[in-house]
C-alpha cells in the first residue's frame, strides 16, 4: 500500500543529495548544452538512480558500511578517477583553439553513453550517497515502507535529471564564444578537484 508521508520524505530526502553539481551533474549539464544525446544520457541517469537506490533500500547499503576496507578502496580509486576528470577539464579550458557554439562535448552516441555509465558508477559519491546514505535512512520507515520510500526517490530523479538535462539546453546561445566554454571547464574542473579532495579527506583518511 502506498505510504503518501513516506513517499514525500524518500523525495526530499533524495532531492537533498543528488542536487548539486558534482561529475555526473556536470557531465548531464554539458551535454544539454551542446543538445547532444541528452535523452538517453538522462535515462542512464534515472536507471542508474532507481537501481542504485532500490539495491540500498532493499538491503545493500548496509553490507557495503560493513565492510571497510571495500569502502577504502572504493574511495581511493573513484577520487583518483574524479581527479582525472579534473585534469581533463581545466587541459580543456586552457586549450588555445576555437571552440563551437556546441562545446567539445561528446558528439558519439556509443561515447556518450560509456562517458556518462563510467561517470556514474564510478564516482564514489554515487554509490555513497544512494546505497549507503539513502539506504540507511529508509530502514527507518521499515518493510512496509519500501515501496513508497523507492517511489519517492525515483521521482525525484526523474525530476531533477529531467530539468537539468532539457533545460541546459536553453542556455546554449550563452555558451557560443570560447570564453563561455573555457569558464565552464573551469568551474567543472573545480568542482572536479574539490569532491576528489572531499572524499579523501571524509572517507579515505578515516578509520
């Protein structure tokens, strides 16, 4: 039976976690801009979110807590990953030649969706905060919450994935000079560089 309290909970619960720019939100904003793809990039999105967080709700997150030295090397390797991206962003931001009014997103579909599946499922932030986070917190409401508690969540992803990838897309003739790219680079870029630093920091170096 569905739960109408629990299911608004599971949204703003999750709404609190998944909204902000981070990898895989910036990678969904960029490719909005450049209005490349962006469909099934934002179904990858809400698939991976539902999966993600129905394995935590249904049990998963608390294994995973259990076990820390799989956490330590999960985060270890996904900050080294994300600073990776970093790197490429601020190399694409200092890059001398002229960009389009679409950016140098990913123009393949085939590399479009490999971008934004290794993006997602590695990003130790991901897994932490819709497994583990999200997860934990739903044992509160119990079995029979379940349902409602995964509902709540999924709409919330479809929600914010949905706004940010369409909507992006209005602010390409913002982004048709170098300048405008090159600033967004940047700011990915540091976004890049300030998780990978926040994990270390959190999850790497505890315990």
């Amino acid at each position: 039976m569905m739960d109408f309290a629990v299911y608004l909970s599971a949204l703003g619960i999750t709404a609190s976690q998944i909204v902000g720019i981070g990898p895989q939100n910036a990678f969904v904003i960029r490719q909005g801009i450049g209005r490349s793809h962006i469909l099934p990039i934002v179904a990858i999105c809400i698939a991976c979110d539902i999966l993600l967080i129905s394995a935590g709700v249904l049990g998963m997150g608390g294994w995973i807590s259990g076990h820390p030295l799989l956490m330590r090397w999960v985060v270890w390797l996904g900050a080294a990953f994300i600073a990776w991206l970093g790197v490429k962003s601020l190399r694409s931001a200092f890059t001398p030649k002229k960009l389009d009014s679409a950016g140098e997103v990913e123009r393949e579909k085939r590399t479009a969706v490999r971008s934004i599946l290794v993006v997602t499922l590695l990003n130790p932030y991901v897994w932490l905060d819709t497994v583990v986070l999200i997860g934990s917190v739903s044992s509160v409401y119990g079995a029979a919450g379940k349902l409602s508690f995964i509902l709540g969540a999924a709409t919330a992803s479809c929600l914010w994935f949905l706004g940010i990838g369409l909507g992006a897309g209005r602010l390409a003739p913002w982004f048709e000079s170098e300048k405008s790219w090159r600033v967004l680079d940047g700011v990915i870029a540091a976004v890049m560089f300030f998780t990978a630093t926040l994990l270390v920091v959190n999850f790497g170096l505890s315990g």
